[in-house]
C-alpha cells in the first residue's frame, strides 16, 4: 500500500492527463521525470480498471 505522497501525486498526474498534457509536459510541470510520470500513469489506470491514455480519457474526461 502507496502513502499519502503518492496517491496525491497519482491524482495530479491524473488531472494533467485529463486535461491532455503530454508526460513530457506534466514532467515539466511537477518536476519529475518522465519515466515517473509514465508510471504514475500506469497505477492509475489499473487502479481505474482500463487499458491505456485513450481509455482514461475515454471514461473519466468530461463531455462537452
């Protein structure tokens, strides 16, 4: 089980994810590595049951 930091960090790296910015840029913009947020990434979306970005997106972005 992940701790405080990282579940904050997961749900940044999530809201930056819906709101379409690359990892490169989300990087940038929390002062990770990419590879970083490449894995956050991968937590969130096996912890919210999909395959990849477009699923996330998908699921989760708001209709407009």
């Amino acid at each position: 089980m992940g701790n405080y930091k990282q579940y904050r960090r997961e749900i940044e790296v999530a809201v930056s994810i819906l709101s379409n910015l690359s990892y490169k840029n989300i990087a940038k913009d929390l002062f990770i590595a990419e590879s970083t947020v490449s894995k956050h990434a991968s937590n969130i979306f096996k912890k919210t049951d999909v395959k990849n970005r477009t699923e996330f997106l998908k699921r989760f972005r708001k209709k407009k």
